[in-house]
C-alpha cells in the first residue's frame, strides 16, 4: 500500500481539484491511500465531499512571506500518516511540500496544471527550481505547451518532465435534464444553442464571444448564445450584450453545479480564452459530443484536432471565430463528423481511466 498526500491550494471547483478528486475515485484504493492537504486554509466543495465518504483532508493556513511553519505543518503531517509520496499541485505546493519532504522517506512528485497569462521569467527561481527539480522524483506536465513554459521559464530540463493530459469520467445527460434545463433559461425547443461554460473572467475573453456573436446573429436569427458560469467579467459582459444589440439572444445563466445538462443543449462549445492549461470543460464538451472552437493556446490545441472534433483558431481573432462559427452551425452535427470525432477522441485520450493509469504507473515507479 503506497500512502499518497496531495498537496494543493485548496479543493474548490477547478480543473487542478477535479484531477486530484479523479484520482481518488480512480485508482485503486487496495493499492493506494489518499490524503489531501489544502494550504490556503479552506476545503472547499469537492473536498467536502470527499471528507464525506472517508477521505483524510487536512487544512494549513498560508501565512503572507514565506511560511517556515506552513513546511513544518506539512512535514509532520508526512510523518504521523507514513508518507510515501507528497505529490504537490502547482508550483507553490511543490516548493512547500519539496521542503517539507525534506530528511523524510518521501518521495515527491510535481504536477504543473497551468501557467499565468503572460508567463514571464523569474531569474531569482533559476537556482532553486534546478535544485528542486533535480530532487524531485518525477515532473509531470498537463500539456506539451505547460512542459514547454516550464522549461523555459522555470529552468527545468525537458528531460525531466513527462507529459500526462487530464482525463475525466464522461459526462451523462439526460433528455428530461435538457428539456428542464431549456424551460429555466426560456430556450424554446425550435432554438439551437451555442456557448461556453466557464468563470467569466478576462482570460476567459468571452468579450470576443458576443463581438463574434453579434456579427453571425442576423444570419442565424434560431441561435442563441448561453454562457455558464459566473465572474467578475459579469456585469461587463452584460453591458457589451446591450451594447451589441444582442442581449435578448445572450444568456447568463449564472453558475451551475452541476452544469451536465446546461452543456448538452450546446450544439457547438467555444474557449476562446487568452491562457489555458487543458481546460476540463473542454473535455467534458467533447465527451458529450461537442464540437469545438478554441484558441491556439496551452493545450487548446493538443485536445481539439482542427477540421476534426473542432477548429483551433488564432488567438484574439473575433472574425476568424465568427467565420469558424458559421461554418459549423450551418452544417448539422450529424453531417459534419465533428459530433462523434469529438466524442471519439475523447475516449481514447482523455479518459480518466487513461490519467489514472499514468499516475498509477508514475507512483509505482518513484516508490521502488
């Protein structure tokens, strides 16, 4: 029995949560024990329900500056539940539970789950994340674009790093669900549908969403636009609806949880976004057979294939995205492949049987 301890910020709803909780429920608990330890001082929804059905999740508190009592928190955690392997979530867990595991029998592991749009080099890490990484036991990347910014702004050697995609059980909706779902938000059955789900934020750029939007809109006068999700973007996004004289074809829906349903109504899923990692509504997308348009960044383009499951566009190019709309909502899903393309890739890649097996694999090595 390998003990494992997730290091992460905490265990909210995002894409670096929903990894650690698909590897919980995925891998066998015969084989591995899982324990999480949250260092921003909260638990959150999905750790919440993961302390329901028996999961050990402990909460530390971040002090501002570099938190010395934060690694000794850690460390004794390591030692009171036999740690095999620290396996930390992003760069500010990795460098806590490097620490910590330090004069311990653990060994770690670094997963990188994104990066900061615009990346930029921090000189002052040069020395300690060469360090680091060459005591880390295994580094792991979600995408090739992740692997590549690590390298080049974290200084670690691309040998070090193995790439291994996100994966997620698929996503089941129901008929009685979609049609619950359309009467809320006042979809009437003749309407197609067309959105996103996702924080509305600016990284996300759903601005460029209504822009493209209103451009097609006039031709396309059955589409509706509905956006999942809620943000601080919120308000303005509202007011650019009015402005564009769409606000009556826009909908928001707000946050939904879950939001299975809300995204089967969608015949075409856009992520636009200035940054991304591999985004986890994207996969769920496909994995309901959406067809999708993205931006060519991070891992956008390493899951959706171009003129297979989706198109992959430009970054920040609202007239390709609006030609690239029309192209697909003026053929129907069932004749342009792109609806079981989408569905078909993501089950042989990015299913979360697919990543547990990896990480299965990578513990297994490491604890030799």
């Amino acid at each position: 029995m390998k003990r494992v301890l997730h290091i992460t910020y905490d265990m909210a709803i995002g894409g670096t949560e929903q990894v650690i909780n698909q590897l919980i429920r995925g891998m066998d608990k015969s084989v591995v024990e899982h324990r999480i330890c949250c260092i921003e001082g909260s638990v959150g929804a999905i750790g919440q329900a993961l302390q329901q059905e028996g999961i050990g999740i402990e909460v530390l508190a971040r002090q501002p500056g570099f938190d010395w009592a934060l690694i000794k928190g850690i460390r004794q955690l390591i030692k009171a539940h036999r740690i095999d392997i620290v396996h930390c979530h992003q760069y500010t867990p990795w460098v806590y539970g490097w620490f910590a595991a330090l004069g311990t029998k653990a060994k770690v592991i670094f997963t990188e789950h994104g990066r900061f749009f615009p990346d930029h080099h921090r000189r002052k890490a040069w020395l300690i994340n060469k360090l680091m990484a060459a005591t880390t036991h295994k580094i792991t990347a979600i995408s090739k674009a992740t692997k590549a910014a690590l390298v080049e702004y974290e200084f670690i050697p691309a040998g070090k790093i193995d790439v291994i995609y996100n994966g997620i059980e698929p996503l089941v909706s129901t008929e009685a669900g979609r049609a619950k779902a359309r009467q809320e938000l006042g979809i009437s059955p003749e309407q197609r549908v067309i959105g996103t789900v996702a924080r509305l934020d600016p990284i996300k750029n759903q601005a460029m969403m209504l822009e493209a939007f209103a451009r097609l809109a006039p031709e396309f006068p059955d589409v509706v636009l509905l956006l999942v999700g809620d943000g601080p973007e919120r308000h303005n996004l509202e007011q650019l609806a009015g402005e564009l004289k769409i606000n009556e074809r826009v909908i928001f829906a707000g946050f939904k949880s879950p939001a299975t349903d809300y995204m089967a109504l969608m015949e075409l899923f856009l992520l636009p976004s200035l940054s991304e990692g591999t985004s986890m509504t994207l996969l769920e997308a496909m994995s309901l057979g959406i067809p999708c348009i993205v931006s060519d960044v991070g891992g956008n383009p390493e899951v959706v294939q171009d003129g297979y499951s989706g198109r992959v566009l430009p970054q920040n190019t609202a007239m390709e995205l609006t030609t690239a709309i029309v192209g697909i909502v003026s053929t129907p899903n069932s004749d342009n492949g792109m609806q079981q393309a989408a569905q078909d890739d993501f089950q042989q890649r990015f299913a979360a049987a697919a990543m547990c097996a990896a990480f299965a694999t990578c513990y297994a090595g490491v604890h030799r």
